[in-house]
C-alpha cells in the first residue's frame, strides 16, 4: 500500500445530511484519527486520514447511524474501495516477492512483475542486505 493518506471528497455534506449530524460526524472522525474538514470556504468537505482510520469511522457510522448518514457513508466506502483499487508501484511488488520467495529467479521477477533486468537486480540486492 503507498504511504499517502486518501482524501475522501464530501461535495455539500452539510446540505445533504444536516448540520448537527456534520457536528457528531466530525466528532466521531476525529475519535477514530481521522478529520472531516472543510475544503477552504466553499461548501465542499472531506475526510483525511489513514485508511484504517477511515474505516473504523465508516464502521462506527454503521453501527450507529443507519439512516441519518447514509450519504456519508457511502461516500466513505466509495472512497476506501478507490484507494484499496490503486496499483503497487514495481518496488513495491518486487520487496513482496523477494519476502515470500527468497529463492525466485531474475527472470521469474521480470515476468511477475514486467520490470526490467536492472530492476530486478537492484531489488534483490536491496533485499539481500
């Protein structure tokens, strides 16, 4: 998984699920680590933060909430299926292989991965040390 945090749009939350739900919304995001904040003046919104954080909110908001919020949730959970979707990078898939085989071939890490040759060696010798 990349190291960057999602961010979650949240286009008119508070026209779409009210201001005191925005209120306990907000109060419960910063609980689970992550923040619901307003995107600078406009009426926009959204949700910072790891992606467990995200998803202990979206459960809590389940668990609690199940009318009330369901625009928010929704969106919480379209968001997290994106960020779960996004592809590892080369480096990232050569470390995972070189971890659950130590013993795999140069060529077997071209092919798995469609990296090159440089690639694949910097990898393994990254891996070794």
């Amino acid at each position: 998984m990349p190291n960057t945090n999602p961010i979650i749009a949240l286009p008119s939350l508070i026209h779409r699920i009210g201001g005191e739900n925005a209120k306990l919304a907000k109060a419960m995001a910063l609980e689970c680590g992550c923040e619901i904040k307003r995107i600078r003046r406009s009426r926009n919104w959204q949700v910072v933060g790891d992606i467990s954080s995200i998803q202990a909110l979206s459960d809590r908001l389940k668990y609690h909430h199940s009318t009330t919020m369901s625009y928010l949730m929704t969106k919480l959970d379209e968001g997290l299926q994106q960020a779960s979707d996004k592809p590892e990078s080369k480096e990232q898939k050569l470390k995972d292989l070189l971890q659950q085989q130590p013993n795999i071939t140069l060529a077997e890490l071209m092919n798995n991965t469609n990296c090159t040759l440089a690639e694949a060696r910097s990898a393994r010798f990254e891996y070794e040390e």
